[in-house]
C-alpha cells in the first residue's frame, strides 16, 4: 500500500501543475456560469412528454368541461387523458383511482369538486417526479372550466373570481414534498449527471495517456522487475482520481457561489421571464437544500464510475503504442458511458421504468443511472448494495486485467500487438 500510495502521490504532484489542468478547471468553472439556470432548459425539456392524467370528476357534465379545457390549443398531445365520472369523495381521491396510480396506469390525477362554498375546486395528485411540475400549466388550463361552470347558475354555485380558485397538490411521492424542492433536485442532478459523464470521459483518457506516455519511458522496464504492474496502475490511477476530485471541488465550489449570487441578484428577474416555471425556477437557484445523502451518492458513484473506467482505458492505453491508436481504441469503450448518459435521462422521467431498473444493477451502467434514480426517488437499500457491490467487483476485475495488459504492454513495447498475441501473452503471465 505504501508504493501505491508513494506512486500516486508522485503521479498528482506532477499533473496538477500542468497547463492543462489549470486550463481544464477554469473551463468547468466558466461551463458553470453558462449552466447556472439549467432549470429553464429542463422545464422545456420536461413539457415535451405527455402524461397519463386520469380527470375524476362529481358528474359528466363538469368531467367533459375539465377535459376539454386541458386539450385547447395543442394541449391535448401533452395530456394522455382518462375521465372517471364517480361519485363526489370531495377533495379526496378514490381508493380505485389510487390504486391504479399506485399501478402506474395512469401519471396523475385530477379530482374536481364543489368546496363547502360550492365553487369548483381542484386537487392535483402526481405519481411521479415527472408530473410533479404541471401543476402550474394545469391551473391555468383550468380557468375555462372554472369561468364555464361557474356560469352555469342551476348548479347552485357562487360566481368565482376569474384570477384564482382553489387549486392544491397532493404529492404520492413522499420524497419530495413541494414542486420546487422537486424542481430543485432534478435540475441539480441533471447537472450533476452531465458533470459526470464528461469527467469519467474526460479522466477516463487522461489515465490511458499517461500510461502511454509511461510505455515511451524506457524506465519502466526496470520499474516493473521492482514493482508490481498492479501497484503501479492502482498508483497512477489513484493519482488521477485524487486531481480528478480536487477539480470537481473546486468547479463545486464555483457552482454553490454563482448559485448564491444568482438567486440574490437575478432571481425576481427569471421568475418574471419564465411562466410555468416560474416558482420552481426561483427555488431551483438554491442547492443549500440538496440533502446531504445525495452530495454522498454523488461522491459513492462518481469514484465507482472513475475506477470502473479509468481501469479499462488504462488497459487500452497499455495495449497502445501512441495516442492515434488509443482514439481508435477507445471508441467502443466510450459507448457504455453514453448509454449510461441516455438512461439517466429516462430516470428523470420515470425512475420506475423496468429498463432504468435493471440497468442500475449492471456495473457498466450502475454509477450514472443508480445515482440518477436514489437521487430522484426512493429506491430500495437492497438495489443500492447490489450496485455498489457489482461496480466493486468489477473493478477488482478489471484492474487484474488491466495490470496484466500493463506489464504485457510495457514489455512488448513498440510493436502492433494482434488479438491472438494478447491473449498469448496473457496465459503466459496469468
């Protein structure tokens, strides 16, 4: 552990005073500036999905006014709508509605009613994190069905105030509490995840470089009868991940501070320019409410997804002869992290999706989609220690690999090695 420890140390010491460092964390701290209200983006991202909205409602009549003020003037593509006439349970939603909720039949449901006041109220209850946010659009898509039935004097009810009526959301999803604190967290993690996937890329090739450049230093033949090649790839890749973090704390830190000064100086400024997300957008611009669990995952899965590739890049980099051979090579490599990427955008949407499930329990894919889903929604503790689990053993796996891919590199070092060749090689040092 000590010559790990001594060859990581040497190996961070070397690369933090490089150019390109310096250069790379003022770009990510300028890249946060730019990304500072993501929340917009996300919003009109999240607007392009329709959602299963299931109307109950005291009788038909009012069931349809509801149903066709949610569809007018293009509505109707962004409400997959279902009307459940049934008899009045007041604000409260039916234990038939729920439990098909509960079934994922439908994403949300709207329950229309007469208040004591007898003016028409509505309650709002989303499924999942995805619908949590049309409760603005639906409030202002229900005025009509306000204004019509209100008109509509045998009914009984008191004229109503064409600016407000009474609108509530009841969250099925205990982890979030309100839109905004919802909001928040999907913009934080979406940013987060894009964090991610450009460093695993990013810190993923900068450990196969430098073992490359390693191979061109003829000083490693000699280093290699000393120390084993397990020692010095753990070395080198521990190095790198250690600049990896301290460049992610300092980008971190850029972020907390241009949220901060955003939300005191331009945050009464978005929420005037962005209408449905108006709220959430103001709220969105504080992360000082992220629990401290999802700043822990982050950290669990970003190193798990750091080890997990910049293991396999350093077998590809020990396999190269010089960088043209490593841009070939580490194509394929790049494909799982962008299938990772893609699925955690699913996760944002729906984190109860079969695919999104598995997905996070396989070691390639675990650390963005895993860490996506526990900091979205509740996922069980038992999927949680399956995919830690399984990322560990496969990076176990692949540094054994990697290290003997190391010292078959070092030593055949100059020459195009084919695939019958490698795994010569490698039976010879297993």
């Amino acid at each position: 552990m000590k010559t790990v420890l001594i060859i990581s140390a040497r190996e961070f010491v070397e690369r933090i005073k490089q150019k390109s460092f310096i250069i790379g964390t003022a770009l990510g701290v300028l890249l946060i500036v730019g990304l500072s209200f993501m929340s917009i983006i996300f919003g009109l991202l999240s607007s392009t999905f329709s959602t299963r909205l299931a109307i109950v409602a005291p009788d038909a009549r009012i069931a349809k006014t509801v149903a066709d003020s949610l569809s007018l003037k293009g509505q109707s593509d962004r409400y997959h709508l279902t009307v459940l006439p049934q008899r009045s349970h007041g604000s409260h939603l039916p234990p038939g509605v729920e439990s098909a909720l509960r079934a994922r039949t439908y994403d949300a449901a709207l329950v229309a009613y007469l208040n004591p006041q007898r003016d028409l109220a509505f309650t709002y209850y989303p499924r999942q994190s995805s619908a949590l946010d049309e409760g603005d659009n639906l409030k202002q898509r229900l005025l009509r069905a306000v204004i019509v039935t209100d008109a509509a004097h045998s009914q009984g009810m008191h004229p109503q105030s064409e600016i407000d009526f009474p609108f509530s959301t009841v969250n099925l999803n205990d982890r979030y509490r309100t839109e905004a604190e919802q909001t928040n967290s999907q913009v934080l993690v979406y940013f987060l995840l894009l964090l991610m996937y450009i460093s695993v890329i990013l810190y993923g090739i900068y450990v196969a470089q430098g073992v490359i450049e390693e191979k061109s230093n003829r000083v490693m033949e000699l280093m290699i009868g000393a120390v084993r090649p397990s020692q010095l790839l753990a070395g080198k890749i521990f190095g790198i991940g250690t600049l990896a973090i301290v460049q992610l704390l300092i980008i971190g830190l850029a972020a907390a501070l241009v949220h901060v000064a955003a939300a005191a100086q331009w945050g009464d400024r978005l929420v005037n320019s962005v209408h449905t997300t108006a709220a959430a957008s103001q709220q969105s611009l504080s992360i000082l409410t992220v629990p401290f669990l999802t700043w822990l995952y982050l950290l669990v899965f970003f190193l798990l997804g750091f080890f997990t590739y910049a293991t396999m890049f350093a077998g590809v980099g020990a396999l190269a002869t010089k960088a043209e051979d490593l841009q070939q090579s580490s194509g394929a490599f790049t494909l799982p992290i962008v299938a990772a990427y893609m699925l955690s955008m699913l996760v944002l949407m729906d984190p109860d999706k079969p695919i999104v499930v598995w997905s996070s329990l396989i070691p390639m894919l675990s650390p963005m989609v895993m860490f996506a889903r526990v900091a979205t929604s509740n996922v069980p503790l038992w999927q949680v220690g399956v995919s830690i689990g399984a990322s560990l053993v496969a990076i176990w796996l692949f540094t054994l690999l990697a290290a003997k891919l190391y010292r078959v590199g070092v030593l055949m070092y100059g020459k195009q090695l084919a695939p019958k060749e490698i795994l010569r090689a490698l039976r010879a040092h297993m």
